[in-house]
C-alpha cells in the first residue's frame, strides 16, 4: 500500500502517516529499513554508479548527513551546535577516528567552507584516489572513502535500533527526532 498524494514522503516508500503507524505498532525492523532507505537515497545513492560524480558534493552530501544523523542520534529537533554534532560523530564512530583530533578543523575548513564559501579552506583538500580516509599531513580527505563509511555507520545505526528495546535512549532520541521530522512536514496556516 502507497502513500496517497496528499501524505508527505519521508522517503521513497514511507509517508508521515505510514511512518506514524509504524511507531504505534512499535515496528522497530521495519523503521530502522525507513532510516536506512530515507538516508540512503538521500546522502549515499546518488553517487553510485554516477560516472559524473565529484569528491566536493560527495562531501557537501557526507557534511549533510553528519548533522542530520546526529540528530536523530541525540533526538534534537534540530542542531542546537553544528560544531558539536561533528566532534560528537568523530568521537562516537570508530570508522572516522583518523579525524579525531581534527573534527573541529574538519568542520571549519570542510563543512564550514563548502557550506558557506563553496570551497574547502585552511589548505584543506578533496579527493578521490587515496589509499586513506584521511591524510593528516596533507589535510586531505578521500570523498569515496569517506562516503563509503558513512554508509557503514548508517547500517549500524540502523542494525542497532532492530537490536534495541523499544524504550532505550537510542529509540527515545530516534522518536524526539521524527516528532520534530513530521512536524516540520505540516504546512504553516
């Protein structure tokens, strides 16, 4: 059953009233499948199989979902500190422990410059065909590799709510989030 015209997409398939239904029956397999899916399409998608893609938006997109998984990870309404969110990702997320130490460089020059100047500062590079994640000496980041872990700690974000008891903190947060998610999807009389 499809969302009907008039519902809100949250992603390709879930609709807000299709995701409500989902939290009512406490379905928690079939809203960490949502999670995957709304981020996915979203951040990580459409650089597959993309022969034009470019490191620099494929990082615009990773600074994107950094903030946003975030959110949901703490249950903000939205980022009370943009900064925060990217130490607190770093911090948490052994696959980016290369950046620790770094975080608050990384937003500045990449989050900070592409969101703002449209470029990286600070000497800060992009690239695409680097044997490392991140290359401290040269302060260059490889956007595929990158990418690709974003993808892994998406999945075990997402491995850790079909695990999780419908009360811990981590569904707490996920639910705060999506209230404010669906709020947000209602138009201003």
């Amino acid at each position: 059953m499809g969302p009907k015209s008039t519902d809100t997409l949250l992603s390709s398939s879930v609709s807000v009233p299709q995701y409500r239904a989902l939290e009512k029956e406490e379905s928690r397999d079939e809203i960490a499948n949502f999670i995957y899916e709304r981020f996915n399409e979203r951040y990580i998608r459409p650089f597959d199989k993309n022969a034009k893609k470019n490191g620099f938006i494929m990082m615009a997109s990773a600074c994107l979902m950094i903030e946003s998984l975030e959110s949901f990870w703490q249950g903000w309404r939205k980022s009370p500190n943009s900064a925060l969110a990217f130490c607190q990702f770093f911090d948490r997320n052994d696959r980016f422990r290369a950046i620790r130490g770094h975080s608050q460089k990384f937003y500045v020059n990449i989050r900070c410059g592409i969101m703002h100047q449209g470029e990286t500062t600070g000497g800060w590079h992009i690239r695409r065909d680097r044997r490392f994640l991140f290359e401290p000496a040269t302060t260059t980041i490889d956007a595929t590799r990158f990418l690709k872990e974003m993808d892994c700690c998406l999945s075990e974000y997402c491995d850790l709510l079909r695990v999780s008891e419908w009360n811990s903190d981590v569904w707490k947060n996920l639910r705060k989030k999506m209230n404010a998610v669906c709020a947000n999807s209602k138009r201003e009389a």
